[in-house]
C-alpha cells in the first residue's frame, strides 16, 4: 500500500511539472509575440519638413548621427514618416555638405505611439529660422469623409482665412507658424482660397484639392509675399498607413515633394524588456524545476 501511495504522489508530481513546464512555454511564447507590440509603442513616428524659402539644402542629424533618408534636402521636401524612439532626441540641421555650424539645433520630445512634423520654418536673413514641431493626427475620419489641416508656413505673410470655393471657412485667421486643428470635411474635389483674414482679398488660390474618404491630410502654406512665391503643398498624411486615399493639389507652378524613407537612428527604447523578461521567466522556470525534482527524490 505504501507503494501504491508514493505512486500515486509521483504521478501527482508528474502531472504538477508538466502543467508548470506547459503554463511556462505558453507564458514564454506569450512575451515572443508581444515583443514587437512592446517594440512599436516604444516609437513615434517623425518626418521633417523644409519649410524655410531661403535656406539651402539641408543635412539632418538626430543624437549626431546623420540621416541617410534626410541628407541634401531641398527646400518644399517633407519626408515620409520615419520611425524614432519615444523621448528627447536632438535634432539637429547643416548646411548639406557643412557641419561646421548648424543653422538649427534642438531637442525635440517624443511620445509613444504619436506622429510628429518636424518642419524648418523662418527665415535665413532675418535670423528667424527655426524648428517648429507639429503634433499630427493620423487617425481616420468617419465614413465618407476626409480630414484636412492648414500649416501657416509663411513667414511674411499675415493671418490667413482658407475658405473651400462657395462654403464656409475652413481656417480663420491662421498666423504663421501655427497649423489649425484637423478638420472633417466631406471627401471630394475642392477650390481653395487663402484669402487675407477677415477679407475677401484672395492671396492665393488652390484649384483641384482632391480630398479621398478615409484620408488626412496637411495642407502647408509656404513662400513669401515678398518674393512673390507663395504656394501650397498638399500632403496625405495618412499615405503609410494603409489607406489607399491619394493626394493632389496644385498652386502656382510646385508641387509637393518627398524623401525616400529609410529608418532614423535606434538611439534607445524599450525593445529589449521583453527578451529580458523572457529571460528572467525561463530562469525562474528552470529554478522550479530543480526544486520539484528534489523534492521528489526526497
């Protein structure tokens, strides 16, 4: 009888490491597959923007490290979306070809999970160039519709109304460097007017906006009255994303322009937590298996 019961105690046993080897692969092949969800919420996406008529070409380094997606950059370029850890990083911007002395240098602070415009804005000859970051939405709009925004980028141009030909304002009295909220609009082909706020005074007109459902997009107003140059670049911001919507627009003789995209600089984030979790758990495992083992030889 005491044979049987030990028996039945080491079958017990048996079944007890089993089930814990069993709840332990599960909870190790669990983390395996929440590496990557962990990896992804430890990043922003980021793109740059030239937005500065007068400044040449332009290099762009984060935490020192160029760019390769972002090197001689012309000016009316706004790169793809490119994927940056979450926190401060420093971005900094040379003349292309000169690291001497960087004509914009700044830190920039990143949250998990958002989208940001990291956009050159102002002026080379009056010592206003700088660095304005915009906080983008890329989350779709309600069946139907399309969801649009102005970035007032113009840096000798004063407060601005975009008002779609034949409707209400879309935007009043925008100031430069300020972008509006993002706004839903039906999906559809649209005549623009920038005009002078408060006036009919029509500065510039943007014929053939062409807004898709299920698109976001950014519409920057950039140039000078000065130089007589102002213009609009429409862009899709949601165009990664999976959204087949596209973009055109078209305003004096430009068009949009972009970067080919290719990461930015892995300068930190948490995408290793989950391998050291991993690691932690199969150690404790292997720990618990010993001890079983031990008492079952007792």
């Amino acid at each position: 009888m005491q044979f049987a019961i030990l028996d039945n105690e080491e079958v017990r046993l048996s079944s007890t490491i089993r089930r814990a080897l069993v709840l332990g692969l599960a909870a190790l092949l669990g983390l395996a597959l929440a590496a990557p969800a962990f990896a992804q919420n430890g990043q922003a996406q980021v793109r740059v923007a030239h937005l500065a008529p007068d400044a040449p070409n332009v290099d762009v380094y984060v935490n020192g490290e160029p760019v390769p997606a972002l090197q001689n950059v012309p000016y009316a370029t706004i790169s793809s979306y490119l994927p940056l850890p979450a926190g401060t990083q420093q971005v900094t911007v040379y003349a292309a070809g000169d690291t001497s002395s960087p004509v914009i240098d700044t830190p920039v602070d990143l949250a998990a999970g958002r989208a940001y415009t990291v956009a050159a804005v102002g002026l080379v000859a009056d010592g206003s160039l700088t660095a304005q970051v915009y906080q983008d939405d890329l989350r779709g709009p309600s069946a139907g519709n399309a969801k649009v925004r102005v970035v007032h980028a113009s840096p000798d141009a004063g407060p601005v109304d975009v008002v779609p030909r034949g409707g209400s304002p879309l935007v009043s009295s925008l100031t430069f460097p300020d972008a509006s909220p993002y706004a839903e609009v039906p999906a559809g082909t649209y005549t623009l007017d920038v005009n002078a706020a408060g006036t009919n005074d029509t500065v510039l007109t943007v014929p053939d906006a062409a807004l898709a459902s299920g698109g976001v997009y950014s519409a920057f107003a950039i140039g000078t009255v000065y130089a007589d140059s102002l213009d609009v670049l429409l862009v899709q911001d949601n165009a990664g994303t999976g959204s087949t919507a596209g973009a055109s627009a078209s305003a004096s003789a430009s068009t949009s322009a972009s970067a080919s995209a290719s990461p930015l600089p892995d300068t930190g984030g948490s995408e290793a937590l989950p391998l050291i979790a991993a690691v932690v758990l199969a150690c404790s495992g292997v720990v618990a298996l010993i001890v079983i083992r031990r008492i079952t030889a007792q």
